[in-house]
C-alpha cells in the first residue's frame, strides 16, 4: 500500500469518526488546509522532476477532491442529523389538551392603591416612600409629639429593644414620617403622596396588626383649607365614580395639623348595602388639617412663609367600602377562594378614561 492510500484511509478514518460540525472542521483543517497534510504533500510538487510531477499531481489532486467530497458529505449528514434532532425536541403534538389558563387576580388593597395614585397623579401629585422602621424623631417628636405627650396614646406602637443610648426604634404607625423626610430633603412647592404599610398593636374586624394607609401633603407659600377641601371633594367624587357626593367636615385633634378635620362622606343603607353619594346619613372616611406650624418649623421650614395641608386614609377601610368586603381580617387570610371572588384581572389596570373600576 502507498502512502497516499495509506494517508487517505486514515483521513477517512478522522471523517467518519467526527460526531460535531467542529470536529470535522478539524479533521478539514489538518488535511486541507495551509498547513495541512494534503496541501503539504501539494508543496512538493514544485521540487520534482516533469516525470515524478505528470505522475504525482494527479494522484495528489485526486486525493484532494476526494478528501474534500468525503468532509462535504459528512457535513451534510451531520446537519441533517442535528435539524432531525431539533425537529424531534421542538415537535408539538396537537392532540394533547390546551395547558389551562394561569391563574391569579390582583389583591384589592393593590388595586385600590393604584387607583387612587392614578387621582392624585391627575392632580400634580408625585409618590413617595420611605422605610417602614422608624425612630422616634421622624414618627413621633418632628410631628409635634412631645416627650410624655398624651397623643403618644392614641397609637398602640410596635417597639424594638432599646439601644445602648436608650433611644428605640419602631415600626411606623402611619407614613406620616415620610412627610417629615420630604420637608426636610425638599424645598417647596411640595406635592406628594404617600402610600404604604404600617403598624399597630390593634385586631379586629376593623383593624389588623399591619394596615396600610396613604397620606398627602402639600406645601406651599399660599395654601388652605379651600384648598385642601377641594382637593378631597375631587378625590371622592373620581374614588366612588360618582357625580356628586356629599360632604362635610367635622373638627378633630391631631397633634400635627391645626385645624384639624375629619372628612365625612353622605351614604344610605338599603339592606345590606350602602350607597355612597345619597342618603341623611354620614361616615368618615379621612383625616385631614393644614400643617402644624410646629411641624414646618421642625422640618427647617418658615412657617411665616410656608403653610400647608394634609390628609391620611385607610387604603383597606376604602377597599371595603367600594367592593363590599365585610371583614377586613380576610385581606391578610391568604384564602385563594377570596380572592377568586374578590380580586382583579391583571388587564383591569385603573385610569380616569374609562372608569377605575372594572
């Protein structure tokens, strides 16, 4: 056997063997390329004699078109081989039954939530947020709590164990302290709201350790209560989708707003239900005031150039109100059966356009 029938066995031998595309472009490179061993074989051509030449090319040249006919053949069948493969792995057998729908809603308090950022954000008003760990200064003492005050009562707080200073951490009892981060990072004209969980020590049908609110504050240079009653007016009429609602504002105490109010709203029972809008009867639903000049002062603000007003709801209370939800323990019961019934559709996505509410 010659050398060249022994070279072209064992390059068939290296061809058939290639499982991978990029093994045979190995096995091509070592034979035909620059510096394979064909195209060496090829170089000596140039060194011998015319009758070594007549006899030699061609039998080179031949074992060149050959070597290449045999990698172009295994190329071809190895790409068919890996489409065969995809096919076989990519292949949907239509006769299997459709994968059920996904399934989920979205909890009310969320929905609620998004509806009444999009009525603020209609207004002017930006979102802000802040932690839901406190210390006493931010969520106490700047919102005019003095030390031993008895308005520190009215809150059933959640503490930490105390520091080696004495001082104590807690879990917020409102967001009111994210107003105190804003004044106090921001200058005015100031519009926010501000909507988040918080906490306190307190369960039962109407209440839940951890609840959520969402509070606004506007400050400015000329600001008040006209203001703030209509902002809220407005809020109502676009939260119950109604044309016209009642109202009225009763005073109230709160450490942090002079005057304060709380906002009642006009409602019926007929039933078991209750109509918001009409009726003799009357509920409160908010809190508000325009700011305590102590408060701006505690925040580095002039209270003789700013004033402002605020306001905080029960995003859960109005979830209830508007859908009907009779206990509010069952928001945090986990049960998917609730929320089946009383849950949204990820689509219905609240916008003043075409209604909040599906």
């Amino acid at each position: 056997m010659s050398d060249l029938e022994q070279l072209e066995r064992d390059l068939e031998t290296k061809i058939i063997a290639a499982e991978t595309l990029a093994a045979l472009e190995d096995v091509r490179v070592s034979a035909l390329g620059k510096k394979g061993v064909v195209s060496e074989r090829m170089k000596t051509l140039g060194k011998m004699t015319p009758e070594e030449r007549k006899e030699m090319g061609p039998a080179l040249n031949g074992l060149k078109e050959r070597v290449a006919a045999a990698i172009e053949a295994k190329r071809e069948a190895l790409e068919e081989a890996a489409l065969d493969q995809r096919l076989a792995s990519e292949k949907i057998d239509v006769t299997l039954p459709t994968r059920p729908e996904p399934k989920g809603k979205i909890h009310p308090v969320s929905q609620v939530m998004e509806e009444i950022a999009v009525i603020f954000a209609a207004m002017g008003f930006d979102i802000a947020e802040g932690p839901d760990i406190e210390d006493d200064f931010h969520n106490f003492t700047a919102l005019n709590f003095p030390p031993d005050h008895p308005a520190r009562e009215m809150h059933d707080t959640f503490f930490f164990e105390p520091k080696e200073d004495g001082s104590r951490m807690l879990l917020r009892t409102h967001t009111s302290p994210v107003q105190i981060r804003t004044m106090m990072s921001k200058k005015p004209p100031i519009r926010i709201i501000i909507p988040g969980r918080t906490f306190r020590c307190d369960s039962d049908q109407t209440h839940t350790p951890m609840f959520h609110q969402v509070e606004g504050l506007v400050v400015d240079r000329e600001t008040h209560m006209g203001h703030l009653k209509g902002t809220l007016e407005a809020f109502a009429k676009a939260y119950f989708e109604l044309d016209t609602v009642q109202t009225r504002f009763r005073p109230h105490f709160f450490p942090f707003t002079e005057p304060s109010a709380e906002m009642d709203i006009g409602y019926e029972r007929i039933g078991n239900e209750i109509r918001i809008g009409q009726g003799e009867k009357w509920m409160e639903i908010l809190g508000c005031g325009m700011v305590h000049p102590n408060v701006l002062a505690n925040c580095g603000l002039d209270p003789d150039e700013y004033q402002g007003f605020a306001f905080g709801m029960g995003v859960d209370r109005l979830a209830m109100l508007k859908y009907g939800i009779p206990d509010l323990r069952d928001f945090f019961a986990a049960d998917a059966r609730w929320l089946e019934h009383y849950g949204f559709e990820a689509a219905d996505q609240p916008n003043l356009a075409t209604g909040l509410s599906r």
